[in-house]
C-alpha cells in the first residue's frame, strides 16, 4: 500500500469517527440537565431541603419555575 493511500484511508477513517462522535453528541434525548452552583448555595439547598422533607433537585425547580413565572409576568405587564 502506497504513502498516500494509506493517508488517504486514515484520512477518511478519521473523518468517519468524527461524524459519528458529532452525531452522537446531537442525539440529547435526557429530559434532564446539570447545573453547577456555587458549593454554598448547594449547602443552603441541602439544608432548606432536609427541613423541608423534600430532594435538593424538586425544592430547585419550584425556585427556577417561581422566578420565571414572576419574570413572565413582568415582561407581559
């Protein structure tokens, strides 16, 4: 096998790979997202939490569903 067709066919097989890797990563079919906060607020959360009986991830979402919610109106308004 010559230089170049071997080039060529690494080439190829590389891009290949790529496409398969940039498919894969377009395919989200996850209903959920990470989110990073700061390790003091996630302490907060995580006391609010335990106080309240309910997990760190439900008493979160109710905060971002409220704030947008208030955000919504203010913009209708």
């Amino acid at each position: 096998m010559s230089l170049e067709i071997l080039s060529n066919t690494l080439r190829g097989n590389l891009r290949k790979e790529f496409i398969i890797k940039m498919k894969n990563r377009q395919i989200d079919t996850k209903l959920t997202k990470q989110v990073r906060i700061d390790t003091g607020l996630h302490q907060l959360l995580k006391i609010k939490s335990a106080k309240a009986g309910v997990p760190i991830k439900t008493l979160l979402e109710g905060y971002i569903a409220e704030g947008l919610k208030d955000e919504t109106a203010q913009n209708s308004s």
